[in-house]
C-alpha cells in the first residue's frame, strides 16, 4: 500500500509537469510569432531571422551558442556556419552591426539590438 503522502506529491508532481508542458507549448508559440516578425519586419530569411534571434539576447555569444540557439539543425552542420550566417546577415541587412570579439563570439551592437528587439515584437508589416 502507498502512503496518502506519496499518493499526494505525485499528484502535484504531475500537475506541475502539465502545467510545465503547457508553459513550454506556449513559449514555442511565441518563438514562431517572433520568427515570422523579424522574417517579415528586417526581410531576413528564416535562417537569418533564428540567428538574430539568438542574438538578440543580448551579450557576446559564442559560436557554439549560436550553432545551438540560431540554427535548427546544429547536428548537420560545421561550426563555421555560424560565420557564414553572419556574413549574410551583414550583406543582406547593412543596417545590422554584428560585433566580432576575436577569441569569443559576436554580439549585436547598438541601435541594432534595439531594432531587432522592434522587429521580433511588431506585428508584420
């Protein structure tokens, strides 16, 4: 026979994980809609968009953290795409200030980070 303390915290226990699961469904809703803003509002790619994304953050990020925030399918890929990526961001979006820190990572810098923050929360244009 279980005890009625037992009984009682896994009750809870599996409360928590259900609201924890609908926490998570939520969260992930919202990274869609912020995806579609910047991919609509900056006319970035997808790519692109989960990239500035990532380092819309905040801070210096290194290339390993941005392989596994920015770009979905990190197992696929050489680190070295990191870079790539934010080549073609400068290319595409001139606007974008993308600091390198030799040694460390990158970070968006100045007004850019305001206006990725802008583009992830607008609606699309």
């Amino acid at each position: 026979m279980i005890p009625q303390q037992t009984l009682d915290e896994l009750v809870a226990l599996r409360n928590r994980v259900s609201d924890l699961e609908a926490e998570l469904a939520n969260l992930k809703g919202q990274q869609q809609d912020q995806l579609l803003n910047v991919h609509q509002n900056l006319g970035a790619t997808v790519g692109q968009s989960r990239m500035l994304i990532a380092m819309a953050k905040g801070g210096i990020m290194s290339r390993e953290q941005l392989m596994h925030f920015g770009i979905q399918n990190a197992e696929w890929g050489d680190i070295r795409l990191v870079d790539s990526m934010i080549k073609r961001i400068r290319q595409r979006l001139p606007w974008i200030t993308i600091e390198a820190h030799y040694g460390i990572g990158s970070e968006l810098t100045g007004d850019s980070l305001t206006r990725v923050h802008a583009a992830m929360n607008a609606r699309p244009q």
